[in-house]
C-alpha cells in the first residue's frame, strides 16, 4: 500500500466524506471489495489528461470541503484557480470530504486537465501546483502535483484513510496551539485512553458514533454505518500533548470526533474503557459521549 504523508512542522462538494458519510460502506468486507470493484472508473474524456494532488489546508478558514452555495470552501477555492488557470471547466474527486473546521495534511484530489496544456506547460502539474500557492497560502498549500493514470480517482482509488486528533492535555490552554487542538484541563489517564480503543478494532456497525444518515432518495434505504477500522491508538508526544490516530476504509459523518469525545470521558474517569463494546452494540447515537471539537481534528493521510 502507498501512503502519502509527510510529518508538518505544526503540531497536531467533494466526492467523498471520509467524516461524513460515506457511500462505499456495507454489511463485510467482501462486499465492501465487490462494490469497490465494481466500480468502473470513468477514463478521461478524450484530449484530456488526469492530475492529482496531495494538499494541506487550514479548516478554520473554510466552510469545509465540498462546495457549498454561498460560502468559502476548499474545493471551491482550489476549483476556481484551476479553472481561471487552463480556461475550462473542471470537476474535483477529493478522498475525504471534511466539514467545516477540520484540517488535512494527507488530502488527495484528482481532475481531467487538457492534454495540449499540460504538454505547453500552462496546465502542468508543477505550474498549476506553484499557481494555487500563490494565491491560497498559507490557508492552502499543494504538496505535491503529478500526472496519474488515467484510472486513477481519488475518491474510488483510495483504500484507507487516517485522521489524527491533537489533545493539549495542560492546566492552561496554549494560544499557538489553540487553532489545531482541542485543550482539556483535566488530568487524563493514557492507559484508559488505550484500552477503550480495544473495541473498535475490525468490522462494526458505528451507528453509536455517526450522525443517522439520510436516506437514499431512490431506494429509501438508509446508507449502512458498517465499517472496518484498522488501526485506533494514542500516543504520548510530551508537554502534555496527546495523539490519536485512526485508520478506516471510510468513516460515517462525525464518526471520529464522536469517538475521540467517547474515549476523553474514559480518560477522565467519567465511564470505563469497558464501555466501548457495549457502545458500538447499542447501536444508538444517545449512549456515546459528546462530539469532539473541529479543530483538533486532521485528515493526515490517504493509503492507494
């Protein structure tokens, strides 16, 4: 599997929500790999060539990142320099949707550019990545543009995603930090942070934890809050900051803040980290903890 990721420096409309719902979700994973399969990835339209970037953002300038009508957005952001670049129309695949507040070091978008352009160099990866940073830092950065297969989507392709949530864990809140973090004054024990990760561990219904979705205008069917985590832990960075790490196939809409705000009760000695499996079986928003902060929350990294 490749990941894109890089360590930063700063602590911490779209195809597809990677914390909001997702539509690639289902009852196991043979199906969830048979609905990936069958999806047939459009190629590009003919005369075009297929781009993709990886870039970072800070969520507390946008209004998340699909395109909404009548706010800023990232996707409507990047969009309209793309198209004020190459002079056509063009229509973005991103790996996760983030909702407003939330940032991404990992994200990943994919588009169809003119063949002839980027062959000029007016729409080379290079020149289209040096245009959004001139106009979008620091709010937005492009941290690497290349040419992809023609089969290549962002959303479709990917194969899991990680989000990292910062806690400062101090009696006094840290004003630098304060942007990409959630500050709890409370004494945490890591250990009970570590057990109730336990549970989430494989295949789950994460009703408990998602925000119920709406259903389906054609079926009438609600979407289906199965999903497979693959890795959910902590980690002590020092100076009373704390990390939680998780990685998924796709996550429903709020799902990892609810489970960070779960997990925080535990910390506090508020519920027992034995909870959690009870929890996720209940299946039932109203017994989990409260929802986390946007601003601690970072979609790190996109695994192809």
């Amino acid at each position: 599997m490749n990941v894109i990721s890089t360590d930063p420096l700063w602590s911490v409309g779209s195809r597809l929500d990677a914390d909001s719902p997702a539509e690639d979700g289902s009852g196991c994973d043979s199906e969830l790999h048979a609905e990936r399969a069958a999806i047939d990835i459009p190629a590009p339209a003919a005369g075009f060539t297929r781009l993709r970037m990886t870039i970072a953002y800070d969520g507390s300038k946008f209004r998340g990142m699909a395109e909404n009508e009548g706010v800023i957005t990232v996707a409507g952001t990047i969009r309209a320099e793309l198209e004020r670049c190459v002079e056509h129309p063009i229509v973005l695949s991103v790996a996760g949707r983030t909702d407003a507040g939330v940032h991404a070091w990992g994200q990943v978008i994919s588009f169809d550019v003119d063949t002839d352009l980027v062959g000029s160099g007016k729409g080379s990866p290079a020149r289209l990545a040096r245009a959004i940073n001139q106009q979008s830092v620091p709010a937005i950065v492009v941290r690497d543009a290349e040419l992809a297969a023609a089969d290549f989507d962002a959303r479709f392709s990917a194969v899991t995603r990680s989000y990292r949530y910062t806690i400062v864990n101090r009696p006094v809140p840290d004003p630098f930090l304060a942007a990409t973090s959630w500050w709890v004054p409370q004494d945490l024990d890591l250990h009970s942070l570590q057990l109730g990760c336990d549970a989430l561990y494989g295949l789950h219904n994460f009703s408990s934890f998602c925000r119920r979705p709406k259903p389906n205008p054609v079926t009438g069917f609600e979407p289906s809050l199965m999903r497979r985590v693959h890795d959910a832990s902590w980690h002590e960075v020092g100076d009373g900051i704390l990390r939680f790490d998780i990685t998924a196939s796709s996550y429903c809409h709020q799902m990892v803040r609810s489970i960070v705000g779960t997990l925080i009760e535990m910390g506090r000695g508020t519920r027992r980290p034995g909870e959690m499996a009870g929890i996720i079986r209940a299946q039932d928003r109203s017994v989990a903890g409260g929802v986390a902060p946007p601003q601690g929350l970072c979609l790190w990294e996109v695994g192809y």
